[in-house]
C-alpha cells in the first residue's frame, strides 16, 4: 500500500471512532493530513465521518483550493491551513465537537486548569480561545498565535481541536481531552477540584521538560 493510501485509510479509521465515541454528530466534524509541504488530505464537507471511504476523502493545496476529490473540501480548512502555517511539526489536525469539552466552555470552566498531573504531561495545556463564526476565515485567525504553543485547544461554545505528528496522535489529544472534561464535570458534580500545589506543578513542568522534550509545554517558560 502506498503512503497516501495508508493515510486515507487512517483518516477513515479516526472518523469512525470521532462518530461512535460521539465526538461529533452528524456530518460534523473535519480532519486533515499533511501529504507534501504542499498539499493536504481532508474530509469532505457536508459528509458523516463515520461512514466515509478512502477514495472519499479531498485533495487541497497550501492555499485551500480543491486539487482533487468529489464534493467540497471541508468548510473548516482555512483553520487547519492556519495550524500547518504556524506549526511546521504537525502533520494532522482534527475538529470535533465533543459535548463534554464544549458544555464546559459553555459554563465557563477552563480545562487549562492544572488539576490532573497526567494530563499536563501527556497533551499539555489546553486553553480555550475566544468564539469565532464557524466555516470562516476567522477561525483561523482565532487560532494562529495560541496553536503555537499548544497542541489542543478548545473553540469556545464550539469545539475542539487537536494537533499532532500523525492523525493517531492528534485523535488521541482528542480522546484524552474530553476524558479530562469527563472527569472534571464529575468534579465538579461532586465537589470542588483543587488545583495541584505550585511545587507540584513546577515539578511536573521539569519532568515533562525532560520526559518529553519536544512537546509544548504547559505553561510558557
Ligand atoms: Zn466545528
């Protein structure tokens, strides 16, 4: 199997759990793959990610045009170009909508809050930026400095998205991501979470500096 065939299929693969573990519904959702400096792979707009093939996936070039591919490419491209523009390191990029992360955005509770030691050291922060008109140009404007320094975000009263080296490893931002807002709903349900002392986080910001060299850190130096 050649590299772009293996990449469809591992894009086709990431929709069917973004749509069974209801991290988006309907047609919602995208997710896009660097193939060359200059072209990507991206799910087609309008589309279910839970039933797409490899052959259904889209052509778009650096300047978001449609280079091949039935349909449209995804409304929420010029958010994704934004994240290969700023972060030459990332190769995937996933959207969802994953209700958890958003009802948290909704009520105003930040999952950048340094609460789960596990979670800084394997995605880092995850800020929450500012609402922008989804399937425009100003989600990526909205995006474009803070994906810098992070590798998941959320889109307040919107979404998520996640950055990674591989389409895997953006997803699995993802999962952990809504895991965490999961969790912290549970705690807030049933209490009130403490954020982790300041020693603590200092120590966990010197072990993810040397666990994990290259991943951004969760708070700046
Ligand atoms: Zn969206």
């Amino acid at each position: 199997m050649n590299r772009e065939q293996a990449l469809r299929e591992a894009v086709c693969e990431v929709g069917r759990r973004l749509w069974q573990k209801n991290f988006t519904a309907a047609t919602d959702g995208n997710i896009s793959v660097r193939l060359s400096p200059e072209t990507f792979l991206c799910t087609p707009s309008g589309v279910s990610k839970g039933f797409m093939a490899p052959a259904d996936l889209m052509l778009a070039d650096a300047s978001g045009r449609k280079v091949a591919g039935e349909g449209a490419v995804t409304s929420e491209f010029w958010t994704h170009l934004a994240v290969y523009e700023e972060r030459p390191d990332v190769c995937a990029v996933v959207h969802a909508h994953p209700p958890k992360a958003v009802a948290a955005s909704l009520a105003g509770l930040s999952l950048d809050e340094p609460v789960l030691p596990e979670l800084l050291l394997t995605v880092g922060g995850i800020p929450t930026v500012g609402y922008a008109t989804p399937a425009t140009r100003e989600g990526g404007a909205a995006i474009r400095e803070i994906i810098r320094s992070c590798d998941a975000l959320i889109i307040a009263r919107h979404g998520s998205l996640t950055v990674g080296r591989d389409v895997f490893d953006a997803y699995f931002k993802l999962e952990k991501l809504e895991h965490a807002a999961e969790t912290l709903l549970w705690a807030h349900l049933l209490g009130h979470p403490e954020r982790l002392s300041e020693a603590e986080i200092a120590k966990l910001y010197h072990l993810q500096k040397t666990y994990n060299p290259g991943m951004r850190l969760f708070r700046p130096e």
